[in-house]
C-alpha cells in the first residue's frame, strides 16, 4: 500500500509541475511574438493595482491579440475562465435541447434566454480580456461589449427568476412593476458602467467604482429577490414543522431550493473579489499571472450561472402548473421581445459612450 501511494503522489507532483511549466510552454510555442512587459512601460490607462508585469504591447496586429490567447501575460487565466465557462454553459445547452422544446413550448423560452444571456456575458467577457490590449480606443469598445453582455445577463436572470421561481403571494405583489423595473435597472447598469470607464481618467477610483457597482447591485438585488423571498419563506415553514411535516414544508421536497441557494453564495462570493483586490494587495507583483482577483470572481461567477440554469431547469420541470397558473399566455413571448429591445437599446448606449471616448481621444491627441 505505502509503494502505490508513493508511485501516486510522485504521478501527482509530476502532474503539478507539467501544470507550472504550462505558461513556459505556451510562449516557446510562438517564440516570434513579442513578450509582455512591466507596468511602467505601458500607458497609466491600462494598469490593474498590484499588478505589476505581464502586460501585452499595444498597436500590434490583431493576430497577435488572438494567439495571445496561449501566451502567458497577466489577462490569459481571465480569458480562459470565462471560455471555459462558456463552453460549459453551451454543453448544457446542448444537453438541455435534447429534453426541452425551446422552439414549440413557449413556457421554456425564459430558460431559453437565461442561456443565451449566460452564454452572451462570457463570450463578450473572453473577447474584452483577450483584445482590449490594442489601444486605448479598443479598450474602451470590448469593455463597453462586455458591459453590454452583463447587462444581458441580468435581464436573463429576472425573466428567469421571475417566471419559474417566484411565489404566487410575492407574484402578486410585484407583478405590474417587476420587468418593468428590471429592464430599466439593466439599461441603467450598462449605461453606469461604460460611463465609469469613459471617465476613468477625471474622476476617483472610488466614485467610478460607486458609479458601476452601485447599478449593478440594484440590478441583483431586484432581478434575484424572487429567490431571496422563496429561500426566506422555504427556511421559515422549515423552521416552523415538525419533523413529519418537514419533507412537505419545501426545502427536503423541493431539488432546485439547493441550486438556488448555492447561486446567491457563489454569486455573493463573486461580488466580494470583484470588489476586493485580493489576494493580490497583499502579494503585490506576485500575481501577476495566477491569483488575482478578478479571476476568482471569473470561476466563482461561471458556478453561479450554472447553478442558476440548473436550478431554473428543475423549476421550469417541477412548477409547471405554478408558473402556467401565474403567467398569461403570451407573458414569455413579451420577455422575449423586452429581451430584443433591451439588447438593442443596450448597444446604442455603448455605442454612444464608445463614440464619446473617441472624441476624447482626438481632442488630446490634436492637444499634444
């Protein structure tokens, strides 16, 4: 026995090393593009607190941005995290169309924008990581992209909340105002966002921050409070049954109570490194490839999304006649239309704001 852990443990260190050797690996494998280089020689526009080398050059071809994507330099793990996530969420899609009629059953179609919104705010995300390095002009434009897909995923996530998780008493209290409001709040978040970015160099870190985040909570608090109000009321008739009546209370009867509750930790575990730069304030200059930040609110915001399709699935099977019951006809083509128009009207206001910054752009550069 001590010979075969032995001989796994060694298989295992080797494994570890192959890993750790892998970013080497990846730039000998195109040894003629240029290498990265630390954050005084790159614009003060493009430099990430505590990271201090690893950045790509600017102005090169856009063949260099695309095969950075097997170079080592400090966006290539926030790249892949959301690729990969991506293309998880499109293998569920996958799975999913084999059981579920997104085509005839109308009833799906909330689920049916939950993954094409989830699939939409990776994609952009993985683009935005991969190319923003080109230019300042570029820069802002795949962020403002990006803005947009998160936009779209907070629409995603209300309709989907809204039509398969809510209960029929918080139904009734927010029926006329809940989309309403939520597409509002996405529009608003998109147009906070980019216009954070637009103002990077006039105003603070701090109200940039507050301009973005303070949106996008809004937003999540919103779009998610039917899950809030049913994990509430799902621990209170727990908390108040006995043990003969606890499996009907709602928590041991009800598969997809699990999958909502994981969403709003991995969700609120997110939030917490999207606000907080750690650990790389602590290690400064020491994650400059693998550790920061951002990339665990990456990984932890993709299990969030695949816990919410999951549990969004088991509600789209288990509640039917709820959500046919509280629902009109024709209810989900209306959030399939809203979704069209808050798209659209989400890409005119980056479009807008992209148009700003390049006119910023030219009056400094006429300016020097």
């Amino acid at each position: 026995m001590a010979t075969i852990a032995m001989e796994r443990i060694g298989r295992l260190f080797i494994n570890l090393q192959q890993v750790r050797a892998l970013p080497q690996m990846l730039t000998e494998a195109a040894p003629s593009m240029p290498g990265t280089l630390r954050d005084t020689e790159v614009p003060g526009f493009f430099r990430e607190r505590y990271i201090h080398a690893g950045y790509r050059p600017l102005h090169q071809g856009w063949r260099y941005y695309f095969l950075s994507l097997f170079q080592r330099h400090n966006e290539t793990i926030n790249v892949w995290t959301h690729l990969l996530g991506s293309l998880l969420v499109l293998v569920k899609f996958l799975q999913l169309a084999e059981t579920v009629d997104f085509i005839d059953d109308a009833h799906a179609w909330p689920l049916l924008i939950l993954l094409l919104s989830s699939l939409a705010y990776m994609a952009c995300s993985t683009v935005a990581h991969l190319l923003a390095a080109k230019s300042e002009f570029y820069h802002y434009c795949f962020f403002f992209l990006d803005y947009v897909g998160v936009a779209q995923y907070q629409y995603g996530s209300a309709v989907a909340h809204f039509y398969y998780a809510v209960e029929p008493n918080y139904h009734q209290w927010v029926s006329p105002v809940f989309m309403p409001t939520a597409t509002f709040l996405c529009c608003l978040s998109c147009l906070g966002c980019c216009y954070g970015k637009y103002r990077n160099y006039s105003l603070r870190v701090w109200v940039r921050k507050v301009g973005q985040v303070i949106p996008s909570a809004m937003a999540y608090a919103w779009d998610t409070s039917p899950v809030f109000h049913r994990l509430l009321q799902s621990l209170w008739t727990t908390s108040h049954s006995d043990d003969i009546a606890a499996p009907a209370s709602g928590i041991v009867g009800d598969p997809a109570i699990s999958f909502h509750g994981s969403q709003v930790a991995f969700f609120l575990s997110s939030a917490f490194f999207f606000t907080n730069p750690l650990p790389e304030r602590l290690f400064p200059g020491h994650c400059d490839f693998l550790g920061q930040g951002h990339q665990l609110f990456h990984v932890f915001l993709v299990i969030c999304t695949l816990c919410q399709i999951q549990a969004s699935h088991l509600d789209y099977l288990g509640r039917r006649p709820l959500y046919t019951q509280l629902h009109g006809e024709g209810a989900s083509t209306v959030y399939l239309v809203q979704y069209g128009a808050t798209l659209v009207a989400c890409v005119c206001i980056a479009v807008f704001i992209a148009r700003k910054a390049k006119r910023l752009l030219n009056c400094r550069d006429k300016s020097k």
